[in-house]
C-alpha cells in the first residue's frame, strides 16, 4: 500500500507531527507561487492561469543565497561562535529529515508512475505528458489539489541546501554548473542516448572512472549556459532549470524522468552527501590540542570548545570541500528537475517560504 511508510521514514517525518527542522513549522505555500510556465509537464495550465508575478520566474541562486548567509551570520554572532563539523552534521539531519517528509507526500498523496506516461515531441522537443489516470492528470494539473503540499516540501528542501552549502562556504550555483559540465563529459549524448546506465558503462571512451576524472577543483563555472551571449537567465533558478532539462531532453531521458523516480535518485543522492560526514565526529575528542598541523582528513582544528577540539571548514581540503559541493549538486540537480517535471516554481516557493520566516 502506498499509505504504509516504515518506521524509519516516520521517524524523520514525524515528531509531534511537526517538521523536524530548526525553523518554526510553516503553512503551506500559497496556491500562487505553483508555477508552470515551460513546464515538463504539458497538461498543467500555463502561467497566465495563475496570479504569480513575472518576476517570481527570475529569481537568481544569489539572492537565496544572501538571505541564508545573513541568517547564518546572525546566528553566530548571537552565539558568538562560527560555523563547525557539528553545525555541517546537523544541517544534513536537517536535510535529511525535510526531505523525509517529501517522501512521506510521495507515499500518501503523489500518484505513482505508472499512471505518468512521458513521450517527446518532434516539433519542440519538449517533453508532452499523456496520462492514462485521471486522477493522476488531476493530481499534476489542480494547484488547488494537494500539489502544493509537494510544492511546499520542494522548496524546504531547495532552503535546506542552501544551508548546509552556506555553512561549507560553498556556493550552490558554481557548484550545479561545475557539476553539469562534469556529467556532460561524463555521459556523452552519442553514448547514453535513450540508456539509463551508469558513467561507468562509458569509462573505455570518456577515461572517466570511479577514481580518475572526477574532480572539479580546477573547473571553472561556464559564463554562459546557453550557445549565445551570457543572459540574466544564467544566473536565476529557471535558467539553471531549463539547461538541466535541455541535458536531459538531448539524452532522451525524459521518459526515465517520472516524480517518483527523480525523488528516488534524490533520496540516494542526500545518503552520499551524509556519508562524507559519517566519520567525522561532531567533536574531535581523540587528537591533541590544536598544533597549527593538519589532521588525517585534510581538516585542522582551531581552538577548543569545552575542553574539546572543533573542527572548521574554512580548513577543510580542497579536494574534501569539492566532494561535498559535488554532492550538494547533485541533490540540487535532481531537485530542480523534480520541480520542473511536476510543474512547480521552485524559486518562487523558496522566496515564499523565506518570507514566512
């Protein structure tokens, strides 16, 4: 039954019935921040059928961005203290617990895939659904619908993301077009069209392995997304939305890009970004005063906190705060796409929910 969650998604979803987050629990966004203009998702009425304001479509990474960092900032001068190991840890539980309530939505209330059938059209290689449910057509096309609970949970996780990366120091826009650029050496169009297999089944051609080739440190984020001069659009979530979904279209993806198995590809993408934090401690107990020499992990410590060592990103490695953008990515990528295949507005509820806070 798709009503019946397992104790473990229940737990991160539930407590009190209330979000297990460190903000006040927020009402569901307006029906006016669901968006769906360009959307996958062809049976959802256009934008002129909503009230959202044009500019609510061209809302860039950095003005989310600024809103996080000046309510980190905030909270650590009121503390007096500065960003830890253990902030970073709790900022994924965070994470994952937000986005244990979206897969609580897409046990209750989400339709399955079965009933969401994508095919591309020839004449503007979007994407055109046929849905054989009703209820299924209903569910995607009704901002009136319970939709917009998903809408909401999307953009508490697109919040969250923005947290966990504003407290490594690293910036979400670079690293999702660091990222894009690496998977689109990763799983060449010639290669991969139409085929769901790993970069792995490609590794004899591109010389891209689980151990060479995967770094981004030295990648420098395209000035332009798109064939011509650098646009605005570059900068904004629908932009950035839009060149995801032109990678996937040339691909023929589309007809693997269901909401259900984008929020399945997302949960996995959330355990990789946990396990670069699995064994790092929240305090590093085991290792002398800081001495000014690095650790094992590439990380050093500064100062003590209670007797015990705290360690802080501005000294993590290189190569360790490229992996963890990496996955910060990746969980952004397919959060996007999921957006953009459910037709919602991603940085318009973002911007709603942090004008609820």
């Amino acid at each position: 039954s798709t009503k019946v969650a397992t104790p473990l998604i229940l737990m991160l979803c539930r407590h009190n019935n209330k979000p297990l987050t460190s903000h006040p629990p927020l009402p569901s966004s307006p029906t006016t921040l669901l968006h769906c203009s360009n959307s996958m998702n062809t049976n959802i009425p256009d934008s002129t059928s909503t009230s959202i304001s044009p500019h609510k479509s061209r809302i860039a990474f950095a003005t989310i961005a600024k809103k996080i960092q000046s309510q980190q900032h905030q909270r650590n001068n009121e503390d007096n203290t500065t960003s830890s190991i253990a902030d970073a840890r709790n900022a994924i539980f965070q994470l994952g617990a937000v986005v244990g309530q979206l897969c609580s939505l897409f046990l209750t209330i989400v339709p399955l895939d079965s009933t969401f059938n994508t095919t591309i059209t020839t004449d503007n290689n979007h994407l055109n659904d046929n849905h054989n449910n009703k209820n299924n057509a209903s569910f995607w096309s009704d901002e009136e619908s319970e939709k917009k609970k998903v809408a909401h949970q999307l953009g508490e996780v697109f919040l969250q993301l923005f947290r966990v990366a504003c407290i490594c120091e690293l910036d979400v826009r670079s690293c999702v077009l660091k990222k894009v650029e690496l998977n689109g050496r990763k799983y060449p169009v010639e290669l991969c069209k139409g085929k769901s297999g790993k970069y792995t089944n490609y590794s004899s051609q591109t010389g891209i392995t689980t151990t060479v080739g995967q770094s981004t440190m030295h990648s420098t984020p395209p000035q332009s997304i798109t064939n011509t001069t650098t646009s605005d659009e570059d900068d904004t979530i629908k932009g950035i939305t839009l060149h995801i979904r032109t990678f996937a279209t040339a691909r023929k993806w589309n007809k693997y890009h269901t909401p259900r198995n984008i929020a399945l590809a997302l949960l996995g993408e959330v355990g990789e970004l946990a396990e670069l934090f699995q064994w790092r401690g929240d305090r590093n107990q085991n290792h002398p005063p800081y001495n000014g020499e690095p650790h094992h992990d590439g990380a050093t410590t500064v100062g003590l906190e209670g007797g015990e060592e705290v360690l802080l990103f501005g000294l993590l490695s290189e190569e360790d705060l490229d992996k963890i953008g990496q996955e910060i990515a990746d969980v952004t990528i397919y959060l996007l796409r999921l957006a953009d295949v459910c037709g919602v507005e991603l940085g318009g509820v973002a911007m709603g929910l942090l004008l609820e806070e």
